[in-house]
C-alpha cells in the first residue's frame, strides 16, 4: 500500500485513551489548520468505535474552530442513547482545552422498506476523464496558479472532475459540479472505514460549488472561505475505494454564506449518500 494510503488509514487510527475517550493526529502536510474533512472522518470513527451491529446512517456537524494541525485532537464520545432500532452519540473534538468541532451522529439496525432514488447525472465515466499524470501534463498547465497547486497536491483520494474547464473560463455558470472520486489505493473491509473515508472526501470541494454562480472559487485569494457546518446520510453500500460520482449543485447563497448539496452515486448509478453543506463566502473587504 503507497505512502499516501498508509496516511489516510494513520489518520483514522485513532489511540484510545480511556472509555469513549479517543487522540487523533493530523498528517503532516504543510496546511496551516486542520483540513475539515479530516476532523468529520475521525468524529465518526470514533463515534463507530463505541457502536457495535449496526451502521451510522447520518452526521450532523458544526465546525466551531480552526483546528491546529501541529497537535493531537481529543475526541470526546458521548453515548446518547442505545436503542433496540436506533443508537445515537454525540462527539466533540477538542484542542487545547476547547471544543473545535461538534458532531451528532444516529445509527441504525439494517431493516427492508420502501425504494427509490433520483437518477444519476448523465455524465463521462471515470475512465473517459484525464486521470492525475494527465491533468498534470496537459490539463493544469492551462489553469490559474492556486487551481494547478491544489490539483496537483498529493492526496489519498484521486479526483476526476468532469468540468475542470469551468476554472480557466471564469466565467458564471450554472452552480453544478461533478466530479468523480476514490481512494489511491484498496481500503480494508470494514464498513465504518468506508464510511469514515468518504465523511473525509465529501468535504472535498462541496463549498466550491457555491461560487460557481458568480465566476469565482474558493481559490480566489479575495475569498475568505470556511465550512461552517455539514450533513451527512448513508442510504446503501458502498466501497469508498471504488468510483464514485460526487454531483455537486448550490441552490442559494446569500448573507456571505453559500449552500451546497451533493448526492454520492457509485458507478452503477446507485445514490449511496446524501451532503448538505453552508459555508462562508465572505467578500475580503480589505481585497475587494
């Protein structure tokens, strides 16, 4: 397994450090505060670790402040209820003292019920996409400094947009976004190692999707740019090591903040789960 996918699995390996206590560490990458994804997947592994036959179906969250890569984060599990359909824990993640991070999350015996889904967006599979080497060398080039940096950043899941032109356009366009997603390398099979790898990549570039409208990105240096809060639901199986499709849209975005949705579909068309995200947008006045 590549040095990457060892990062990726090191950070969801969490040191218990007594009952429902748990210290998760951040890889160590040059960023100047946590990434938030991470601190969603660490959350909710922890919450899985005090849970045992049944799966987590959703996350609500709340990103309270920065987080400090250079120290360890304590994550504190509390065992809100245990019940004969329905488990429910609330985490927080704390530095220093205080809490950084704030997370609810409800898990749920399998039972059968009603069916049915929105389809999937008809879009280019994976395969007729330009993978990481080729973007590198024929894509990025073409593209604004900040976009090439972040793309070509090595990272422990791949990603394949469909419309990665929209960035060297600058144009506004209709606030939607597609782009197809999957660990480096296999993961082990533990459902909550999935569940936590794809609670880290729906983070990815959800807030992006918000400025779409107005010709900018998170990229903009005159963007002040944070998540504030997320949501998360599991609707069926999935293998966060195998393609899926992350379609992106941003039904508004008003008072400095953006709202953004993605529906997750593996690549037989499956929605496998849901996101909802706000996030600031805010205007730097000093750069305006």
């Amino acid at each position: 397994m590549s040095q990457i996918s060892d990062s990726l699995l090191s950070i969801l390996d969490l040191e218990p450090l007594e009952r429902n206590l748990f210290r998760g560490r951040s890889p160590k990458v040059g960023w100047a505060r946590v990434f938030g994804g991470q601190v969603i997947g660490q959350a909710l592994y922890a919450a899985c670790k005090t849970v045992e036959d049944r799966q987590p179906h959703s996350l609500h969250a709340y990103f309270l402040l920065p987080g400090d890569p250079e120290i360890p984060i304590v994550y504190e599990v509390d065992r809100l209820r245990d019940g004969r359909s329905f488990t429910t824990r609330r985490v927080l993640a704390i530095q220093k003292g205080e809490a950084i991070f704030a997370m609810s999350a409800s898990f749920h015996v399998a039972e059968e019920g009603f069916e049915h889904q929105m389809p999937m967006p008809d879009v280019p599979m994976p395969e007729d996409l330009p993978d990481r080497e080729t973007m590198k060398r024929s894509v990025l080039p073409h593209m604004p400094d900040a976009v090439r940096a972040y793309y070509q950043r090595e990272r422990p899941i791949e990603i394949r947009p469909v419309e990665l032109a929209r960035y060297a356009s600058g144009g506004k366009m209709e606030p939607k976004f597609n782009v197809w997603i999957k660990t480096m390398q296999p993961l082990p099979d533990e459902p909550a190692i999935h569940q936590s790898v794809l609670a880290y990549a729906s983070d990815l570039m959800l807030l992006d999707s918000s400025l779409i409208a107005h010709g900018r990105n998170v990229f903009d240096k005159q963007i002040q740019g944070a998540s504030l809060d997320h949501a998360l639901w599991f609707h069926r199986p999935f293998r966060a090591d195998e393609w899926l499709l992350y379609a992106q849209d941003s039904p508004s975005t008003s008072g400095a903040r953006g709202f953004s949705r993605g529906l997750i579909f593996n690549r037989d068309g499956k929605l496998v789960a849901s996101v909802a995200q706000e996030g600031l947008i805010r205007p730097r006045p000093d750069m305006a």
